[in-house]
C-alpha cells in the first residue's frame, strides 16, 4: 500500500499529521513496518484513524482482529493492555495483505 499527502488530505487528516507526513515522506511511502513505527511513535499519527480511513474494509475487519487478540493476549499475560506497538503491527499487517 502507497500512502500519500494528497491521500491523506482525501480522507480527512488533520492539518498537522498531513504537514507531518509531507515533511517525512514528501513524494509519499509504501506501508512498511520501519514506516509505520516512524509515523505512528514518531510523528504520533493515530493508528486507529489510519486503520478505519486508509485500509480497505477487508484489511480493516482484518485489523481489529488482530488487534482485538492482541489486546486480549496482553490483558492476559499482563493484567492491562499497552499494546500500541502491537496496534502498529496489526496497522502493518493488514496493510500489507
């Protein structure tokens, strides 16, 4: 998946995570893992927005439920959930098909 300014824009993102973006990637970038920690831990992007707004509906039903398993694995293992990194490597994931 190739994700843009322009595409971000279409789909409504803020102000600042556009600038953000453009100023990071400027011609754009593919969906990588190293991308996705840079835009998400990086430049603080919300992988929940990312997921509903840039995946398609397959790859988003896809998402939440490896998110929703992670979740549920760390709240297990853990007793509470902090499973942003693994909320990236579901946006990842599903991403990449």
């Amino acid at each position: 998946m190739r994700i843009t300014a322009k595409k971000l824009k279409a789909k409504g993102a803020c102000e600042d995570d556009i600038k953000a973006f453009e100023k990071q990637w400027p011609d754009g970038c593919n969906v990588t893992r190293k991308n996705c920690e840079i835009a998400f831990e990086k430049l603080y992007m919300h992988v929940p927005w990312a997921a509903r707004n840039l995946l398609s509906p397959k790859a988003f039903a896809e998402y939440e439920k490896m998110s929703d398993q992670r979740a549920k694995a760390c709240v297990e293992a853990r007793g509470v959930c902090r499973c942003y990194e693994d909320d990236i490597e579901a946006f990842y994931q599903a991403a990449k098909g």
